[in-house]
C-alpha cells in the first residue's frame, strides 16, 4: 500500500525568496499529522504544493502514491482539501456546491445525492442544506467546507488552517468532526495550525515548521518530553527583570518570553519552587506573576526556534 | 526531522486516467449551470447595465427623432427602430464583461483554487463562464426587442430576422466575454475587469451605433467604417429596418467569429498562464 504523503527535499522559491527549503516527509496511514507554525513559516506554501496548487521548485512528492508533479491529475482525485477561508460561492446552496463537486468528481448523481444527504447530516448542515452560503456563520461554512472535501471518499484529506478565526464552539465541533471522520473511516488527514492546543489535541504526530523548514517532529508526548523541564514563568516589573534573570538562572536554562517575563527550565521540576521563591525573595524581586507550566507545544516551538509561537499567533 | 523513507525513484502507483473531453462536457454544464445561477440570484450585477443602454435609446429617439429625415438616413420607421440593434449590442457588450469580473472574483475568493485542486477540466472553467454571459444576452436581446416594440420599433425581419439578431448576440456577448475572462485571469482581478468597460464604451460611440456612417465626416467617419463593431451593427440593423437577410448578417456573424477565435485564444492562454504554476 502506498504511502498517503511523502516527500524528499521539498523546496519552492519566489523569487530571492525560498518559503520552503528541503522539507522531507512521511505521512503513516490513517494518521491525523498536523503542520504547526507561525504564518509566513511555509505552511500553505506546502499543502498548496502536495495538493498540486504549485509547482515545487525543488525536491519531490508523492501523495495517495502518485507523484505531485507528473501525476497531477490522479493526484487531485484521490484528494480531498479544505484550502484556508473556506472559499465557497456566497450565492450557492450547500446542496448546489455538493451538486457542484460531485459532478467535478464524476460521481453518478443518485451515489452524489446520498452520499451529499450523508454529508450534510455528519456535518450538521441538514437543515440549511437550502440556503445560500451567504447566510452560513463562518462555522457552517467550515463544515460545509469540510463535506465538500469528503464528497469523493478521498484517500488524503488536507485541512489548512481549518479553524483560524473560528469561534470556541465552532472550533470544538470541528475538531469533533475531524476526529470521527479519522476514527470511523481511517482518512488520513494532513492538517496545518498556528494554534497549539488545536495541533497538540488533534495531530497524532507533529512536524513544527519555521523559516520553511521542519525544526523538530514526532508525536507531542515525545516532543514534550525532549523538552524535559517544565517552565517557570516570572512576571516582574521592569526595575526587577535583570534581578530576577540572575536569581533564576541559578535554578535552569532560560526559555524564550515575552518581554517583561523571564522564563527558565525548571531543572528541579516542582519540588525546586520553593527554594525559588525564597531566593527571589531574598533577592528582593516584587513579583506580579508566577506559573509552571509543564512542557507544552510552545516550549518545543521555543525549543527549537529561539521564540514563542504563543501570543504570535494573529 | 523525519527521513523520506522511499527514494525519488521508488514505486508510483499507476494512474489509470480518467477525463479528457468526456469530462470536460459535464464540467461546463454544471459550471455554466453556476454562472446563470450566479446572475439570478445577482440581479444587481446586470439590472442597472441592463436599462443604461434603454435610457440612451430613450434619450437620443427623442433628440434626434428628426434626424431620420436627412439624406443619406436609411428608411426606418423611427429613429429607435434605428437603434434599436446598436441597443441590443450595447447591452451584450456591457453584459458580457461580467464573465471576466465573476472569474476575478472567483480568483480573488480562492473559488479558482477551488476548482483547480479537484480534477476539473481546465477548459470548462472557461466555458462555464461564457455560457453565463451567452444566457444573458439571449434574455437581453429578447427583452429589448418586446420593449423597443411595444414602442412601435419593430424587427422587420420577423421571427428569422428577431433569430438573427439572438444568434449574434450570443457570438457577440462569447467574443467580449472571452476577451473579459482573458483579462481576468490576467490581472485576478474582478475591478481590473470592470475598469476595462470605458474602452468597450469608446469603440461603440465611434462605430455606426446612433448615426449612419454616411453622415459623418473626417477622422470619424474613417474610424466608424474600419471599426468592426460597425460591420457588426450594419448586418443586424438591416434584419430590423429592412428585412431578414442571412447574406446582409454574413459579415456580421464573421466579425463575431474572429473576436471568438481571437479572444479564446487569449483567455486560453492566460488560463495555462495562471496555471503553469500548478502542477
């Protein structure tokens, strides 16, 4: 059985500028992989070259087994893809787009009408099925994105982006949704984030991207482990920080933090607070602010990179 | 960072092909299906270019009604059965620009992308938009001639000359529509569409449109003769003030040929343009 995704060497360049440079990749069967980075780090720069939107300038690919770049066409119908926006035609129904796609995929329109009434039930759209999608909030169009993308069974379900100026609920009902469609029918889903939580709750396994090259992967238990320490958070004022970076560096490495903050690698994990807490006492620091955080996401992003990808999101 | 686990020369699966023109066809009904859609449901897009060319009509019947009567003004009823087919083009030309602003619009929304990242027959992109303009123009065409005749400018021609005058319209509105759509995929912009509608504006001003190029005079004249739009409107004027002539609208029809030809050769182009990016 082929590979869903892999790629060697994947580079695209505009210009003077190269967005991503030598990505390689391997996506497992059935695996939900997430693609977590800050915007302009390559990401949609990658889904748009593995779902043959762009040509690479360099490297190779293979998705559903077929190759990016002289296997387009099969490439294409083995895919499903749900591109950032959601762009979808304000002035059509949802039942219309469905019509629409099934026909693009050259499914036989009584097999299009089940499997659309499928789709719009899964989804949650069964009812607005009717109306124009100019009248759908922003989480019904990412549903109904999301069942266009499913109306030809694909092998290969590209997600970029999926929840980016979603609502709480409606991000929830998606991830919901991605996570059954996994479970229940095994698609393998290539997913793409800037948000944490949404890469740490869904991917099975993670490649972090920066500067258009992966800077670490595998799955975000292994990758918080690597981190080791959890991460001790001071906020202090600005008289305070070079005190307390001295007193702190005493107990751990420093992490990257936004200004204002100090952040180490607590070496001694939780049972190292105290002593800590006395020795910034000592020292005379006023502090405004403490946590420990175990190691999350964004401590294998600071990791890696040098800084924070929390906070950096828009 | 993962390693690729398989070589550039390993195993692709075979592909075995599925498309070419069989899946062309359905894919430019249910995109044309789309665009008419589209302009239902959009009726602010064509209404207002739709009665601008029947207020001019309106505007110049009355300022040169006595025109008509000059020598070298062919025999017509009224001066509005006289404008009556520089009307209909009118309202085609400006129709039809809305083909290459709806295709900015689906390239500006990531509607194109859309369709180009499911196995879309590329040219049905194309056709589906022009198919859009060409419904237009037979709703247009048939509106203006019930208007202009329950105004008493009546197509001479009957049902055969009113069949000619549909005919060129939808030749004419997938010419300029092409042209449109060229220009849209140039520019993926729907505005860069729009703003190109003063240029359509100028050629038909300097054309036979509301004055027989027999009473002009100068540089005019010259340009109203080599103009093609002139040579269109001569050949669907005749089917109105005189009578049903297949061989007056020949050169008509051949005009609407060439622009056809010409500006789908361009759209194409820009379409393979747009899509050399892709894989």
């Amino acid at each position: 059985m082929s590979l869903p995704i892999e790629a060697e060497g994947l580079v695209r360049r505009f210009g003077e500028l190269v967005a991503v440079d030598g990505v390689d990749l391997v996506v497992e069967p059935g695996e939900v992989f997430g693609f977590l980075g800050p915007n302009g780090a390559g990401k949609s720069t990658i889904v748009r070259m593995l779902t043959t939107l762009l040509k690479p300038s360099g490297g190779w690919a293979r998705v559903a087994g077929f190759d990016i770049a002289t296997q387009a066409p099969a490439v294409r119908r083995a895919i499903g893809v749900a591109l950032q926006d959601a762009a979808i035609d304000p002035l059509m129904t949802g039942t219309e787009l469905l019509h629409l796609q099934s026909v693009l995929h050259g499914i036989p329109r009584r097999e299009a009408n089940r499997r659309s009434g499928e789709l719009l039930e899964r989804v949650g759209l069964t009812a607005a099925a009717d109306r124009r999608v100019g009248t759908y909030s922003g989480g019904m169009r990412r549903r109904l994105d999301l069942a266009l993308s499913l109306v030809h069974e694909p092998e290969v379900l590209f997600l970029d982006e999926p929840t980016t100026g979603l609502d709480p609920t409606s991000r929830l009902a998606l991830w919901e949704e991605v996570r059954t469609l996994n479970s229940e029918r095994g698609t393998t889903v290539f997913l793409t984030t800037q948000y944490l939580e949404e890469a740490d709750e869904l991917a099975g396994r993670i490649a972090i991207i920066d500067n258009g090259r992966i800077v670490r992967d595998g799955t975000p238990t292994a990758l918080k482990a690597a981190v080791g320490a959890p991460t001790l958070l001071v906020e202090v004022d600005e008289a305070h920080l070079v005190g307390t970076r001295e007193v702190l560096l005493r107990f751990g490495e420093e992490r990257p933090a936004r200004d204002g903050r100090v952040a180490i690698g607590l070496s001694g994990g939780a049972a190292a607070m105290a002593t800590v807490i006395r020795a910034l006492d000592e020292a005379g620091v006023a502090l405004q602010h403490v946590e420990l955080d175990s190691p999350s996401l964004d401590d294998v992003f600071a990791e890696a990179t040098g800084r924070r990808l929390e906070g950096a999101e828009s | 960072m993962t390693a690729a686990a398989v070589p550039a020369e390993g195993p692709t699966r075979h592909d075995p092909g599925r498309g070419g023109f069989a899946a062309a066809v359905p894919h430019a009904l249910v995109l044309s299906r789309r665009a008419v859609l589209g302009l239902w449901r959009q009726p602010n897009v064509w209404v207002f270019g739709s009665i601008f060319p029947l207020l001019i009509a309106a505007v110049q019947s009355s300022a040169f009604a006595r025109s008509t009567g000059l020598p070298g003004f062919p025999e017509v009823d009224s001066f509005l059965q006289f404008v009556l087919p520089a009307t209909i083009i009118q309202v085609v030309l400006f129709g039809s620009i809305n083909g290459g602003t709806e295709l900015g619009l689906d390239l500006e929304s990531g509607f194109f992308d859309r369709l180009v990242a499911a196995p879309t027959a590329r040219v049905a992109i194309l056709l589906g938009r022009l198919a859009g303009v060409a419904v237009l123009a037979v709703a247009q065409t048939l509106l203006y001639v019930a208007i202009f005749a329950a105004f008493g400018a009546t197509v001479r021609g009957g049902i055969p000359g009113i069949a000619t005058l549909v005919v060129l319209s939808v030749l004419l509105s997938v010419g300029i529509g092409g042209l449109a759509c060229a220009i849209g995929l140039r520019t993926g912009s729907a505005e860069a569409v729009g703003n190109s509608f003063p240029l359509v504006f100028i050629l038909l001003f300097i054309s036979s449109a509301f004055f027989p190029v027999e009473l002009m005079t100068g540089w005019y004249r010259s340009v109203a003769e080599r103009n093609p739009l002139t040579w269109m409107i001569d050949g669907a004027r005749h089917q109105v003030i005189v009578g049903f002539d297949l061989s007056e609208a020949a050169t008509a029809f051949a005009v609407a040929l060439v622009i056809i030809v010409g500006s789908f050769w361009l759209a194409v182009r820009q379409l393979q343009r747009r899509l050399a990016v892709a894989s």
